[in-house]
C-alpha cells in the first residue's frame, strides 16, 4: 500500500515501513565475551526476512560497542539502551514490546543459533501460537557437554496451560511466537520467568508445538541467569519453604486467568492449593493429585509413580510449621 500526499504542485509519495517476518528481540548485560560469536550466527540464519531488536540493560563493558559495529554493517540490527538497569524479565518485556515482525524470536547473548533455526521454527509453527526446538548443551568455550535439552524435560506440544503450572519445557532461546501473543502476555507476572509465562498464554491461545531438532546451542557457564545444570545449594533463607508454595499459588491463581478448557481444573487445584496453607492434613489435595499427576507432572522428564506425587501433599502447611518453623512460616 502506498500513501500520496498533495503539497501544491508537488504530489509526495511515500512507502510504509515494510514489516518484517520476524523480529529477534536480542537481550544484552555485561555480554561482550559470547556476543560476537552470537551475533554471527543471527546473521547467518538461512531465513534472512528479519530484524534483530537489541535492548541493552546498561551494560558496563563493549557490549554496546560491539552491537553498534554490527548495527553499522546491517540496517536490520536496531539499538535500544536502557538507562538505568531494568533486570531480566523487564528487558525482555521491553524488547518484545519494541518488536514489529510478524513472529518474535527471543535471543540470549551467549547462545549459538544454527544457521537453520528460523527456517525450521517457521515451518513447525503452523497455526499453533508458538514453536519451539530441542537444544545442545555447550560449555563456557563452545564444546558439546553431550547434553540436550531433551534429556532433562519432556518436549510437549500442547494446548493445556495447566501442564505449566509446575514446570515449563519451552526455553526463550528456543522459542518462536506470533507476535500478537504479546498483548495477552504482558506484563509478565513476577512468579513467572518470561519464557514459562509465554508458553502458558500459548498454550492456551492456539497451542504449543514442539520441533526435536537441536537448533540452538545453549551454552552453560557461570554467569547464565537460568542454568538447567546449576547445582549451587539453595540459600537457606527464613521462610524459603513457604515461598516456593506461595509462589506456586500465584501461578495458578495466574493460570486460572487463561482463556479455554483448563479453567475449571485449575481453580480447583488453586482452590486445593489455597485450602492446605490452613490444614493440618491436606487429604484431598493429595488426592487430586493422584489422580491428575500424568497430567501436573506431563514435562517432568523422570516420572515418580503417582502414589509418590501425592504423599508430598498429604501434610497441611500447619502441620510442617510446626516440624519446620524455619522453613515454612512466611519470612518476616
């Protein structure tokens, strides 16, 4: 479509933006050492219909430099610098909100894209609202740790939001989305990481479709803000039981938000849920989820019967207050 505009004798043309396929939404902090390594691979992709949103959040080293060198060798790499630190899911949002493309791809700075990876989500997604792949497990140096993705998560396409009430199998760096998932879908809420939250809406709005192929390597290192493989101790903190269980609260009582057929099966586990804060046993609890649990538990990777599943929600939270004060009473 073009637009003419009249001024006197002069009759002015001009053309729309063109909108793009797709728009990666590239998030950056402090990601000078894997940057450049990155970005080659966003340039390589086989599918070249695209922009690359880059959303700096106040980055102290070359980061910004460095995205500025590729953003004068390419117009489709458009710059926003944050100024002040935002933090990881409100960079994220902001990135996605900037996005034009028909489809968004969120983008990790330290990752390895294969050169195929856009082409083959595009083709996987159909009509479902979002897409997404298995993924290689790489060390801080690029080398293969012999370790997928797959191996730890069971890679489900679905249309139940509940199945992400107790995990989430669709990483961000892995994803691809209509972009009109981003108007149900912010703001994020503070329970969920952005990329569990997406996959619940998506689910929910014309399913998640899953693609084995491995298309990113995802690299693990020290400074990974989500690492699968992290086995640093839990910060004992006052209260640190009582939160994880508030915080499963506030998923489902998000969930139930959802628009379809999952609805009424998660008010009643949110009701459940809820019930048990003020019980000494939770019986009924316990039987739900004896009955649900190849469906709570679908993304979980290593199966436990279902009798185990639900002897953990046997006990009421007064009853573990009182065996572990420390833990489960709300932290002052």
């Amino acid at each position: 479509m073009q637009f003419l505009i009249a001024a006197t004798n002069v009759t002015i043309m001009i053309e729309p933006l063109r909108q793009p396929l797709t728009s990666i939404a590239l998030c950056t902090y402090n990601g000078e050492r894997y940057l450049r390594e990155q970005l080659d691979s966003l340039m390589a992709q086989t599918c070249r219909d695209f922009e690359i949103i880059a959303v700096d959040d106040a980055s102290t080293d070359a980061t910004v430099a460095i995205l500025r060198d590729y953003a004068a060798r390419d117009a489709r790499i458009h710059i926003v610098v944050n100024p002040v630190n935002l933090g990881f899911r409100k960079n994220f949002e902001h990135a996605m909100s900037l996005c034009t493309g028909r489809f968004i791809a969120p983008c990790d700075q330290d990752d390895v894209w294969l050169p195929e990876k856009l082409a083959v989500l595009l083709d996987t997604i159909g009509d479902h609202a979002a897409a997404y792949c298995d993924s290689e497990f790489v060390d801080e140096h690029g080398q293969p740790l012999n370790d997928a993705m797959s191996r730890h998560v069971v890679l489900l396409s679905t249309s139940d939001p509940a199945v992400f009430a107790a995990g989430n199998c669709v990483s961000g760096h892995a994803m691809l989305f209509r972009r009109e998932l981003v108007v149900r879908a912010l703001p994020i809420p503070d329970c969920f990481y952005y990329d569990w939250w997406l996959a619940a809406v998506a689910a929910s709005e014309g399913g998640v479709i899953a693609c084995t192929s491995q298309l990113v390597k995802y690299r693990l290192h020290g400074n990974n803000v989500t690492n699968i493989l992290r086995t640093r101790p839990p910060q004992r903190q006052p209260g640190y039981r009582w939160k994880g269980l508030h915080d499963f609260r506030l998923r489902l009582q998000c969930l139930v938000g959802l628009p379809g057929g999952s609805r009424a099966f998660i008010a009643q586990w949110r009701d459940l849920w809820v019930a048990r804060e003020t019980q000494w046993l939770s019986l009924t609890l316990a039987a739900f989820v004896f009955r649900h649990a190849p469906r709570i538990f679908a993304i979980h990777k290593w199966q436990r019967s279902r009798l185990k599943y639900a002897i953990k929600y046997v006990f009421g939270l007064r009853l573990k207050r009182m065996t572990n004060p420390y833990g489960y009473n709300a932290a002052p």
